[in-house]
C-alpha cells in the first residue's frame, strides 16, 4: 500500500515507509533493524496486507526498530483504493491508522526491492512464487510464521469471512513475533 504525497519515480508510488519514522536507509542491517525492507501482501491488498503493515509499522515504533514496510495485492482489482472501509474501522479501534495507504499490485520487481516478503495464505505465496526472477533468493513466507502459537498457518480474509477482529488478532499476533525476531538479530 501507498500513502498519499511522497512518490517513486519509477512507479509513481510512494517509497516504503519507515517504522520508526525519519529517513529511511537502504544500507547494513544493523541492531535497529535500520534499513530492512519488509513487503506484506494478500490477494487485494484492501484488508490482511495493509493492516499488517499498519500493526508492524505501530509494534516497530513501539521497539524503536528503523524498517522499511509496504503491502501490496496479488490481484490488482483494487489498484489506488483506501483499504476496506470495515478493516479500517477494526484497525483504528486497535490504534492503528490505515487510511492514509492505497492499494497497489506486487511485481517481479518487488523481489529486488525487498528483503522480506510475507504473504498472507498459501495462494498468495503460490502467485507470488509463479513471478520470481530466475535466481532471486528473497525469503518468502507466511506471516503466520511468526506467530506459531496462534495455531494457524494463514489469515482467514475477512473480506469473505467478515470476521475482522480474528484477522487482527491474528495479524498483530505476528507483527509482535516479526518485529521480536527483528530486535533479537535473528534470522528472519
């Protein structure tokens, strides 16, 4: 997802945003996390995706980690939209401000511009997989990874299952395992 003002030249799209707020840098990965590019996507970018930016960004502000976070849709129905008006509303409740973003689609692209990518099902990960560049070796991996204890492996889309707050719970779940793995120096 985009957030009105700022763009990229090269897709007319704003550049990652940082967590922690300032300038974002592209160089070492250090203990701040400082630089480490993470892209959330689902299949429309309007409801998991932005809202897991949204809960990373908040939890990596919270733990003063520098990173670099966007979210996109494997479908591309919903290109320049706000997020799902529900979703929105289920995320402000939470504290966490989705409104600003705007719906985009994933690339080949994305591959090179990101160190992290985390789909929301298994159906994300297959069309994403379908698009890899011969020889790229960026992680790609269910969100959920990073919350084993919540006993699922994807979140739900609540677009279809009009449960939110599951998703939420769900989603802020591996935000807080995500950014713990981030702030230990673990491997991601």
């Amino acid at each position: 997802m985009s957030g009105a003002g700022q763009t990229d030249t090269d897709n007319g799209r704003r550049p990652p945003a940082t967590a922690a707020g300032g300038k974002a840098s592209r160089r070492g990965r250090g203990a701040s996390g400082a630089g480490t590019r993470i892209l959330f996507v689902c299949l429309g970018n309007i409801c998991r995706s932005p809202a897991a930016e949204g809960a990373v960004r908040a939890r990596a502000a919270e733990a003063g980690l520098a990173l670099e976070l966007d979210s996109a849709g494997t479908a591309g129905w919903h290109v320049g939209k706000p997020p799902y008006g529900p979703m929105i509303a289920a995320a402000a409740r939470r504290g966490i401000d989705l409104a600003p973003l705007r719906a985009r689609q994933f690339s080949a692209r994305d591959f090179t511009r990101f160190d992290l990518i985390l789909g929301m099902d298994r159906d994300n990960i297959a069309d994403m997989e379908r698009l890899r560049p011969a020889g790229n070796e960026t992680p790609l991996k269910l969100f959920l990874e990073y919350a084993p204890q919540t006993g699922f492996r994807e979140v739900p889309d609540p677009y279809h299952t009009r449960d939110f707050e599951q998703a939420l719970d769900l989603i802020e779940a591996a935000a807080r395992g995500l950014v713990e793995r981030i702030g230990g120096i673990r491997t991601l």
